[in-house]
C-alpha cells in the first residue's frame, strides 16, 4: 500500500482557519484587558493619594508645620519611600500644593497626581 497514507494531520485550510480563529480572540480581548489595567492603576492612585495626604496630616499635627517636600516624609520616618503615581509611572511627578504664608515657611498641604489624562469618570486624574 504505497499510495494510501496513515499520516494524519491538520490540513492548510484548517491551520489558517485556526489561526484566524484566535486572532479573533486576542482581539477581543486586548480592550478588556487594556480597560482593567486602567482601572487598577486608578485605584493604586486613589490609595496613594490616601496615603500621602493622610500622611501629610499625620506630619502637621505631629510638627506643627507642613513638610517641605515629599522626601521629608521619608526621613522623619512617616512612610517608606515615595509612591510612583501609577499613571506616570515615576515618583517625581507628583503635582505639590503648598501652603502661602507671610514668614517664607511653604509647606506642603495637598497632593496630586502629575498625569493629565481623563479618568473614566470624565474627571481629569489630576484633580483627585
């Protein structure tokens, strides 16, 4: 039986078809995944922000002034290290407001994140 094969295998038309297949899937799934991604790192900045500005609370009533930076925070030994905004990823973009008072002394007494983008909310990350 030199004509006959027993070879089985997976046709051109059906590999083809598979693969299209799965393209299908993955590209249905990109938004999903791209979308849940966005909304955790939403939620990390919503935490951060918790953290920080409970922690520039924690400073004033201890001190009696607001910190003068971030790093401040650090080396009194009221958190770790500083968040990265999750939305811009580094930790040098958070946007500061301080204090104006008439002796020069401007501490911090808010913080927010430095990425401009549109929360799904419609709100702007920046004003959170």
């Amino acid at each position: 039986m030199l004509g006959k094969s027993n070879i089985k295998g997976f046709t051109l038309i059906e590999l083809l078809l598979m693969l299209t297949l799965v393209a299908m899937l993955a590209g249905l799934a990109v938004p999903i995944v791209s979308k849940s991604i966005q909304r955790a790192k939403g939620a990390t900045l919503k935490e951060d922000l918790f953290i920080l500005r409970k922690t520039i609370n924690d400073f004033y009533t201890d001190q009696a002034r607001y910190p003068q930076s971030l790093a401040e925070l650090v080396e009194e030994g009221y958190i770790r290290a500083i968040p990265i905004d999750p939305l811009t990823e580094r930790y040098d973009s958070w946007q500061l407001e301080r204090t104006s008072v008439d002796d020069g002394e401007s501490g911090i007494i808010d913080v927010s994140s430095g990425y401009q983008g549109d929360a799904p909310d419609g709100t702007r990350y920046s004003e959170w």
